[in-house]
C-alpha cells in the first residue's frame, strides 16, 4: 500500500466551519478544515490542546439561530489539527450538519 492512500472509512468534504469546541465545560473557538459523517479534522488553537482520547462537545451555530451539538472524541492529534471521532447515536444530528454545512 503505498503512503498516500486514504484509508478513511467516510469520504471527507473540504470545509473552513467555525465552531466551538467545549471540554469538561470550557469553551474554545476552532475552525473545522473538514468533515465526514465519521468525525472531523480541527485545526488546533494556540491556547489549547486535548489529550488523546478526550471527549469533546462541537457547538455549530446555524444561520437560524439554531445550533447542533455533535459530541466526539479525540481520534488524533497533529502539529497544527486534531482528528475527532463522532460517538455513535447521533446519526440524525450528523446528516443534519452535513446537509446544512457542505454544498449541494
């Protein structure tokens, strides 16, 4: 297998997505770079970075003032981005993000 193969098991959407991520109830601004109905790829904050595993809330803000909250944790973390898992059950709330965030 060559080292540029993908082995994602959902296909991941380019997006720049500003969020707010919320750890053990504080609160810090991230931008997401991309997203997939598995989890999402973060870019890292200069005031925090969580630990492996870390459970973690993502607060999108919709046009409507509407907000869907995806809970997840940490899958990985890189030098500048952190890849998160989104935990299991919330499939309605996902599709709803994607639908409402990526391009039709």
């Amino acid at each position: 297998m060559s080292t540029g193969t993908d082995r994602r098991r959902q296909p991941r959407h380019e997006v720049r997505l500003a969020t707010m991520i919320t750890p053990n109830g504080t609160q810090h601004d991230a931008t997401v770079l991309n997203l997939s109905r598995g989890g999402a790829c973060v870019a890292l904050s200069n005031d925090w970075t969580p630990g492996d595993g870390a459970p973690l809330k993502l607060l999108f803000q919709m046009d409507n003032d509407e907000s869907i909250v995806v809970e997840a944790h940490v899958a990985r973390i890189a030098v500048d981005h952190m890849g998160l898992a989104f935990d299991p059950g919330q499939a309605t709330r996902i599709r709803d993000l994607l639908e409402r965030t990526l391009p039709h």
